[in-house]
C-alpha cells in the first residue's frame, strides 16, 4: 500500500478523498466508490500503487490522440477498477474487478520498459487514472526526467485539484465523453450523477496548457442522440476551441449492453455532421477502420495532412505541423512520423 495523496482527515476518524469529483467520505476500514482506495486508522491508502495489469507498447492513436505526437509509441499500464460502473465497459475485467491483483511493476520499472521498447511516452489508460493516481504521478515524474512524455486517457471526473497536482508532468489527455454527455445516460448507465464536472475538468486541464481531445461513445439506442451530439460539440468549442480533435466511437456490444447492436455507420456521420455545424473542424470517427473521417484534413485548402488506417498513420503530408499544401498551421504537436506496427508489444 501507499499512502494516498489529495485527501483530508476529518475528527471522527473518516477521510474525504479529493482526486474524483465524488469526493467520497470514507470511514476507517472502508474503501471510496473506486474500492481501491482505503481509509486505515484515518489515513488513506492506495491498494493498487504499483500493480499493473495491463502493460502494453500502443500506437498513440489508440488512445486516440491524433494531434499529438502522430505516429508515437507508448508505454500504456492500468490497474484495476474504476470510478464508474459503466455498463457498455469494454475494459469491465479490468475496470470491474474488485479483487485487488496485478504484476509488481513500480514506476521505475515502467520508465525502464518505455525506453527498453524506444516508446516515446507513457500512457495511463484502459482503467480510470485517477484511481491509481499516485502511481501514474510517479511514473510521468520519473518518465519526464527521461525525456518521455506523459498522456492520460480519462472519464475527466478528477477534481481541480488533480489537475493541478498533475499539471507539471502531464502532456496531453483523451477525456472520454459516453452517450454525448446525456445526464440521464450518465445516471442510468453509469451510476454518474452528472457529467457537468467533466467540462469543469476540460476548463481546468486548457487552463494547465495540457493538450486535450475529445471523444465521445455513441452508444445505440440509448445515447446517440443528434441534438446531445451538437451540444456536446458546441460546449467542446466553447471550451477548447474550434481546432479541438473530436470522435466520435463506434459502440460494439459488451459487458451489460451485449443485447444492444453496434452503431450504425450512418449515425455516427450524422453525429460528425452535427459536430461539424457546431463549428468544430477536426471531426474523426472510431473503431470503423478505412473511413475517410479517420484522415485529418486541413481546414483551410481541404487536402488531407495525416492519412489513417484504424491505429496507423499511413501516410503525412506535414511540414512542422503545416499543411505541406498551403501553409496553414495545424493544431498538430509534432514531430509526426509513420506508425509502425512492429512496435506493437504486450508486456502483461
């Protein structure tokens, strides 16, 4: 176990846990909504601090970050659990499982694996990084110091103040949108309150100069609403600007909803075209390889910049994050170079 960090000790012996927007009120001997956080004689402790269950060399694109460091190799770790109960989740056996597990593989270990495996970062993904917070902050402090960089893939539900405790080390992050932010989609499918935090972590995250996208899973039936998608889109603008990478992902039947069809193709355009009219320019969609909304295009002479295939980038017509075209600068973070499948590896 290690001690936990963003939390607050109160008289009667309870804690209150300040890294996710639950800020979950634990009494001795209990563990918060994530279960894998625990309040041991009025101390909070992390259970899973250094045990990974997934440690993979991923392209960056699957994360997906598109604008950032195109054609990257990252070191990706999680740990179990989570701090929603997504019922969609195609993570659920590491995101649901409430045994604490996982392979002894300390911060050290991980920077030592990302440079052995020539990754140019490190990812904190697949699970939810702000359950296992104080393990990802001393793997990116670590990776900073060996010239990586560092890339979340979160719910956004971390509170201001994990913003801020992250800010020096991290990056870029993906943070994840479900049913276009849909309150009563967040309620019933995700036992969330609310989503309306989630935006104030997308305020706070520009504010820290971290590079941000966004995605958001269009699940069938039951959250793919057109008019959720604009709006999402707009506050996405109002937000972050109108250069901010958006996709939309393909939901595929799992966990819970396996009784619920995959997205139809047509819905997710319509999606994109709805997120186009609210002003945002770099529209993608996912999971649905070989369509052209996989390409980035420029915005100014409509010729496309970095070519995609699913997970690889195929071909790039970039110069320091110009269009080679026109000139007009991108809101790229290079340098950009081509995926390479062989780079590919599972560790765990």
């Amino acid at each position: 176990m290690r001690e936990a960090m963003l939390y607050e000790g109160l008289s009667d012996g309870k804690v209150r846990c300040n890294l996710c927007n639950r800020r979950c009120l634990i009494p001795s001997g209990s563990t918060g909504f994530c279960r894998v956080r625990r309040n041991v004689d009025g101390r909070l402790y992390s259970l899973v601090y250094g045990r990974a269950v997934a440690a993979n060399v991923d392209p960056i694109e699957k994360k997906p970050l598109y604008h950032y460091r195109p054609g990257s190799a990252v070191m990706s770790i999680a740990t179990v659990s989570c701090n929603f109960r997504c019922l969609f989740c195609d993570n659920w056996v590491l995101s649901q499982e409430e045994e604490i597990m996982g392979k002894s593989l300390p911060p050290e270990a991980v920077v030592e694996l990302a440079v052995k495996y020539s990754c140019d970062g490190v990812s904190y993904t697949y699970t939810e990084p702000t359950i296992f917070f104080e393990y990802a902050y001393d793997t990116a402090r670590l990776a900073k110091q060996r010239g990586l960089f560092n890339t979340f893939v979160t719910n956004g539900y971390m509170t201001p103040e994990a913003v801020e405790a992250i800010r020096p080390y991290l990056n870029a992050a993906t943070v994840d949108f479900k049913g276009s932010a849909n309150p009563r989609f967040y309620r019933e499918f995700m036992s969330v309150p609310s989503p309306e935090p989630i935006f104030e972590t997308l305020r706070a995250l520009r504010q820290a100069g971290v590079f941000v996208e966004v995605t958001d899973l269009v699940v069938t039936k039951h959250g793919d609403s057109l008019e959720d998608a604009y709006t999402l889109a707009s506050r996405v603008k109002e937000i972050l600007g109108s250069e901010t990478p958006f996709h939309l992902l393909r939901f595929h039947p799992d966990y819970q909803l396996i009784d619920v069809p995959p997205t139809p193709i047509e819905t997710l355009e319509r999606a994109a075209e709805k997120a186009m009219e609210a002003g945002l320019r770099h529209v993608y969609l996912g999971n649905v390889p070989g369509h052209r909304l996989e390409h980035t295009y420029c915005p100014s002479c409509g010729r496309v910049v970095i070519e995609r295939w699913g997970f690889d980038v195929t071909g790039l017509s970039l110069k320091d994050s110009r269009c080679a075209s026109c000139g007009r600068q991108l809101n790229i973070v290079g340098p950009a170079k081509p995926q390479l499948r062989s780079r590919w590896a599972s560790l765990i």
